[in-house]
C-alpha cells in the first residue's frame, strides 16, 4: 500500500482472481504477492465457507470486490467457469484486468469481454516483474481515485524508469500509437506496453527504407589544372582536341621485368608444393595425442558393480572414492517473499543424501525441478521432488567420500535456477 493509506479490514477483501484449475500455480502466486502488500484477495476454493453453495460464493465474491484479475491463458480462453465469472463481473461494472500469461489470442467470445484497455501481458520471463507491475497497479486503482488506463501507464512508467522518475533510453522512434492511451508501439506486438489494450493486427506494414542519396562527389570534382582553350572556328574539332586535352591513360610505375615475374611464379609453385605434401604428411601419419591426463576435466568413473546393484555397490567397501574433484558454482536464490526452502543432509552410516523440501511463498511460481548429485567417483544420478506437497522428501545413494548436491527449479517462464549447491562430506563416527 501507498504511504498513508488506512490498514484495510481483514474481513474485507479488493480483488477477486479469476483463473483456470491449470493456471493455479500462477494464480496462487498473484494472490500471495498482493496480500504481502496488504491488499486482500477471494480467490477459490480457499475463501468458499465451509457447507457454502460454491455458484453463491462465486457471485458473493466477485459482488465484495472492485477489481476482478483473470489470468488469461489458452486454458482459460476455453473455461466455461471462467467465462461465467466474467460475464457476471460485466454485468456488475467490475474493473476487469487481464494478467496474460500465453501468446495466445482471445476467442470471440472472450474478446468481447475483456476488451478493455487495461491488459498486463506477462508472457515474457520473468514473471516475477509482471506480479509486480500488476501490484501497484492493484494499489492505484484501490488506494485512488485515478483510472486503471492511468494507473497502469504509471506503474509501467516506473518500471521503466527504474524506480528513478527517469527514463531508461531515449525517445522510441516507432510508426503507430495504441488506440487506447496513444502510446507509441513497437512493430509486430499484439498488446500495448504502456497500458497493455489489445492491438491485434492494427500495426500499419513497415515503411521501406528510402534509397539514399545519389553520390555527388563525382559531379563536385574539381576541374583538371589544364584548362581547355576556346577552339578556333576553322580548325577541326577532333584534332584540336586531341592536341589541347591529353587522353587520361594510367601511367605504369615500375613495371616488374620478365625475370622477376617468372622467379615469382616459380616460388608459387614451390609453395603449394611443400602445402601440398604437409597434407599428405599429416594425413598418413597423424599427431599422436597427449597422454599426459587432463586433471582440469575428468572424465567420471564407470565403476564395475561386480553383479552387485547400484546401490549394494556403493554401501560396500569396493567403492572407489574421491576420484575426481568436485566443485559447486555460485547458487540464485528466489526473490524476497518468493523463497523456496530445502534442507540437504548426509547418512552417516549408509552415505545415504536426503533432501526434503519445506515449502515456501514461491512454489507457485516453480513448474518443474531436478535433484542431481554428483559422485566422488564422478558418476551422477538424479532425483524429483513434488513441490505441491510440504515435507516431499528424496533419497539418492551417495559414497563414502564427498559428492556433490544441487537443487535446480524450473519457473514457469523456462528460466532454470540453481538453489541449492553444495559438497557433501562422509563423516564415519
């Protein structure tokens, strides 16, 4: 909330989200972002009563609030439930704002309905900064009187301001302005970048490039230092002519005798002769490698399990270890109230790794995610945790030496982080 703004009831919320059951994840990151900054949401099924018919709560939810955020996608272009909760926020003069996450166009239905000048298109990673821009401008619309075409140019601008007043850049040269708030385009968008109203197919075709200009430099030559003379009206023209201006013929500088061009040419020849034995030389008899060891990459160590599984293998003592050297790279934590939290530990009796995963503000945000850990002995093997459920657990099989752990995520916007990397000791007590 803005500085100034009066705490809001709790019982009282401002935003109904409307979305489809596959874009939930998305929709309970919305959600969870604009209540860190106290503005109160009724999202489904987490605010229908107990016992509460669900149609009556929908209706109730969307009449309690004055701003419905639907999160377009090509799942929600095709809801009915969706489509149902939008005609109702129309028929109650709801200010709708489209949160787009897909690069799809609206069906016909859709279109006429959330054909308003206020989108915020999301598809471009990272989808972090659309929650944002989509915050404060929630915050203006609620905490002001200013309209939500104004708030959302505003908050676009400060996004591109950098939080400064300043503009990043300099001024756009571009050919057409959004039919909504009049905002230059940039060729081939489908939705406005100020204020996000759909522009499907209203971008005027690219001008083509003038040729430039003619050189001039040769009608600008200057005139030859021999000026011609007025030719006498009984002397014939081509003959005075060819007397008075000489022809402009290239002068030769130091013409190369017939010797030294031949000496040339013979060089040549026994030039591409020596190439063309060095090729046959390396052809039949070719550089043997370095057999000295490349320590800066080793390969990883295929061990023979001897007819034992993988797993009876490395709690054995046949187990090599400590064979290749490990190292971890610098981890990127998510952003502050979009933490995700893991715990990583190590058996001391089987050199069994745990990792468990606790939750956290940014789950919605996260599609996928891998668990690797890498071997002493540089064989790797991988695991998957189930980020939908709190306290999801996998256990890979590790050695009596030091390995390797690392927790990948996947956002929704296939950007891959690294959150977790680091070695993992064998302790025998």
């Amino acid at each position: 909330m803005s500085e100034g703004q009066p705490e809001r009831k709790q019982d009282h919320h401002d935003v109904f989200i409307s979305y489809a059951q596959e874009d939930k994840p998305i929709a309970d990151a919305v959600c969870a972002k604009l209540e860190a900054h106290a503005i109160r949401c009724w999202i489904a099924p987490r605010d229908i009563p107990p016992g509460k018919n669900f149609p009556e709560a929908i209706i109730e939810g969307i009449e309690g609030g004055k701003v419905v955020v639907v999160i377009f996608s090509s799942y929600a272009n095709k809801s009915p439930h969706v489509m149902r909760e939008l005609t109702n926020a129309v028929n109650k003069s709801r200010i709708i704002i489209p949160f787009r996450i897909e690069d799809v166009e609206p069906s016909k239905s859709m279109e006429y309905l959330i054909s308003v000048p206020h989108w915020l298109d999301a598809v471009t990673p990272p989808i972090e900064s659309h929650i944002e821009l989509l915050v404060k401008t929630i915050d203006c619309i609620i905490g002001t009187d200013t309209s939500p075409v104004a708030c959302l140019a505003h908050a676009t601008a400060e996004r591109k301001a950098g939080g400064d007043g300043h503009m990043v850049g300099g001024p756009d040269l571009r050919t057409a302005s959004c039919p909504a708030c009049q905002a230059p385009l940039s060729p081939g968008i489908k939705f406005c970048e100020t204020c996000g109203a759909p522009v499907f197919n209203r971008m005027p075709a690219t001008e083509e490039t003038p040729p430039p200009p003619e050189d001039t430099r040769a009608t600008n030559t200057p005139a030859p230092t021999q000026p011609v003379p007025v030719l006498p009206p009984s002397a014939p023209k081509k003959k005075e002519v060819s007397e008075t201006v000489p022809e402009k013929t290239p002068k030769k500088s130091n013409p190369v005798p017939a010797r030294v061009a031949g000496f040339s040419s013979w060089m040549l020849i026994g030039a591409g002769i020596v190439v063309a034995l060095l090729i046959i030389a390396v052809l039949v008899f070719p550089p043997q490698q370095e057999l000295l060891p490349n320590t800066s990459n080793p390969l990883p160590v295929r061990p023979d399990y001897g007819g034992m599984s993988e797993t009876d293998y490395y709690r054995s003592s046949e187990a090599r270890v400590d064979t290749v050297i490990l190292t971890i790279v610098p981890t990127r934590t998510m952003e502050k109230n979009t933490e995700l939290y893991f715990d990583v530990s190590k058996d001391s009796s089987k050199a069994l790794v745990n990792i468990q995963f606790n939750g956290g503000p940014g789950t919605g945000l996260v599609r996928d995610n891998r668990v690797v850990l890498t071997r002493s002995d540089g064989t790797v093997t991988e695991g998957r945790l189930n980020l939908n459920q709190r306290l999801s657990t996998v256990q890979l099989q590790g050695t009596r030496g030091t390995d390797r752990i690392q927790v990948i995520v996947i956002l929704h916007s296939g950007e891959e982080r690294s959150v977790v990397d680091k070695l993992l000791p064998y302790r025998q007590y």
